[in-house]
C-alpha cells in the first residue's frame, strides 16, 4: 500500500490518534446488540445503523474478528463435540413426561362451607354435652343435699359408725 | 433451522432444544475455540452460551430475528461475546499499554496540554480502516471482504483519514 518509511509514519500517526482517541472515549460504550452486529457482519445494515457499528468496533478492535468468524461461519464445517459435551448442552432443557400430570388443587367452592358447618356442629354438639352433663350434676346434687339420705349420707361421711375403727382404738390399746 | 423448529424451541420443545444443540454445538464450540487454547475450556464456554441461550425462558433466543441476519452469523458473535465476557469475569483486570490513558502513565508535566480531537476528524469508516490496518494487522483485501467493498475503496479512505490525520498532527501540532 505505502512505502515503508511512510507506512511506520503512518503507523505512529495512527499510534497518536488512537490514544487521543482513547483519552477522550473515556466509559466504554456498551456493547451493541448481536442481532445489530451479526446484520452488520452480513451487510444487511443501512449505512446510517451501520457507521454506528462501525464507530463502536473502531473503538473495540477485539470485535472486529468477532464480525470476520461471523461473517464466514456455517453450520457444516465445524469442530467435532464431544458425545459428553452434547449432552451435558442437552440436559439443560428438560423433558416433560406425558404420564405425569401437573399437580393442581382442585377449585371446590363447597368446601369451605362445609368444613364450617361440620365445625359449627361439633362446637353444638360440645355445648348440648356440657349444659346436658352440669344439669345432671345439679340435680344429683340437690338429691343429695334435699333427700331423705341426706342426714345418713352426711353422717357417714362426716361422723362415720364408731364400730369402723373400734377394733383398731382396741388393738392399738392393748 | 426452520422457524416453525425455532418456535417449538423457544415453546420449550425438548426434542426441539436437543436438535438445536447437536446441529449448533459444533458451530459454538468452533467460535469460541480460537478464544482458548485447552479444549476443556472451550467445551466449558461452549455450555455457558446454551446456558445463556435457554435462561430465562429462552429470553436471549426470543430476541433472534431471522429476518435481520441468519442464525449461524448471530449464534456467532453471541458464542463469541459470551466467551470474552466469561475471560473477562475470570481474568485479572489488565490492559494494553496503548489502552491506558496518558495521563496515567506520563509524569506530571506541567507544560503538558490535554490533546482534544475534533469529534469528527475521522469518519466512523475511516476510523475502522485504520483500526483494521494497524491494530489487528489485517491486509486491504481483508478490509475489503470484511467491509464489502472494493480493495481501491479501502486504499482512497486510509489516503483520506491519513491526510486528515497528518492535517491535524502536523505542522501546527508537533
């Protein structure tokens, strides 16, 4: 192309301008879109998008072979994988099983009434047990306390026969 | 691949994902190949592009566009973009010594003025040329293919962006 004399002036001057370029980018523009770059790599960007692909791989060099191995890649000369590797890229999607049914609560409306109302009769049920038992414990109790037995029962339970622990007061004084 | 497979892919077909994957493995692993040197590395990168192609519902797969570029050009650079991104996260932070700013590597002269470049003293294109030319070394007809124009044309833009160059950086900025 150049003489070379020329071509290392031109490489200094290059040399210049790409680190006053660099100083002046400061943050790194992010990354355009793949999509953008691999249109880019097959000519399909109209000139105004793609002098802004262009403007970013001027800055980024490391691209631009990203772009060259795009531009001639095909699906049918490529490198041999591995059967483990294969697999492995594989097992990241899993296979749904037709025999397994998705498990989902069944919607029943009817079941929140009903478990109220089971709940309602157990605490009735509780409640005619309880009013049912402390009345038979009152009338017992009157029976008791207002009967003819009354006297019989209180004198045995507060004055028991003498004849209980006769022989004992016997045994124990001899 | 079809679009109707592509559909079945993204609606989270497994047959649909292990066709994908043994059609295109080869094709990932052949991008990302050049990025490293041992083979088990490769294969790792190669599984965090599928990871990164099925995440989220397939959410990166959905914003493939068949229409804007084909799907080997595009799985290319997102292999390719996925792979960098991974060394960069791995790598100590380093950088080209052209990359670092002058004014973290020069002593402190007080004489020094900040050097400002014209926004537009080269085109996006222009800028590409050169980088192409002298950064990654790469021949007028390379330029010529990877730009998709005539070898003449890339001769006339470096003869333009040099005469800009040594406009600028010339006789009135030594």
């Amino acid at each position: 192309m150049t003489e070379p004399m020329d071509r290392a002036e031109e490489n200094a001057l290059w040399r210049h301008w790409r680190t006053a370029v660099v100083n002046a980018a400061g943050e790194a523009a992010p990354a355009p879109d793949p999509l953008l770059v691999a249109a880019y790599a097959e000519h399909r960007l109209s000139e105004a998008v793609a002098e802004e692909v262009e403007a970013w791989l001027a800055l980024h060099p490391e691209a631009i072979e990203d772009v060259l191995a795009a531009a001639c890649s095909k699906a049918d000369a490529l490198a041999t994988v591995p059967d483990a590797a294969l697999a492995r890229a594989m097992a990241l999607v899993r296979a749904s099983d037709p025999k397994v049914m998705p498990f989902r609560r069944r919607a029943r409306p009817g079941v929140t009434w009903r478990i109220a109302f089971a709940r309602v009769g157990v605490a009735a049920s509780l409640l005619v047990i309880s009013l049912v038992g402390f009345a038979l414990g009152t009338d017992a109790y009157s029976t008791l306390i207002n009967g003819d037995q009354s006297a019989a029962l209180s004198q045995d339970l507060f004055d028991p026969p003498s004849g209980v622990f006769s022989s004992f007061g016997e045994e124990s004084s001899s | 691949m079809a679009d109707t497979d592509l559909a079945s892919l993204i609606a989270g077909n497994k047959a649909a994902w292990d066709g994908f994957v043994r059609r295109y493995a080869g094709l990932i692993l052949s991008a990302v190949r050049t990025l490293v040197r041992e083979g088990t590395e490769a294969e790792d990168l190669m599984q965090e592009v599928f990871v990164r192609l099925c995440k989220d519902d397939f959410r990166l797969l959905k914003t493939y566009d068949p229409a804007r570029a084909g799907l080997s050009t595009w799985l290319t650079i997102v292999a390719r973009s996925t792979a960098r991104d991974m060394q960069r996260r791995h790598r100590p932070p380093q950088s080209a010594l052209e990359a670092v700013p002058e004014r973290l590597l020069a002593v402190t002269d007080v004489h020094a003025e900040p050097l400002k470049l014209p926004k537009d003293l080269l085109s996006p294109r222009q800028q590409l040329v050169l980088t192409m030319l002298y950064e990654r070394d790469m021949d007028v007809a390379e330029v010529a293919k990877t730009l998709d124009v005539d070898a003449q044309t890339v001769r006339s833009t470096h003869h333009k962006a040099m005469l800009k160059l040594r406009a600028y950086f010339g006789p009135k900025r030594p």
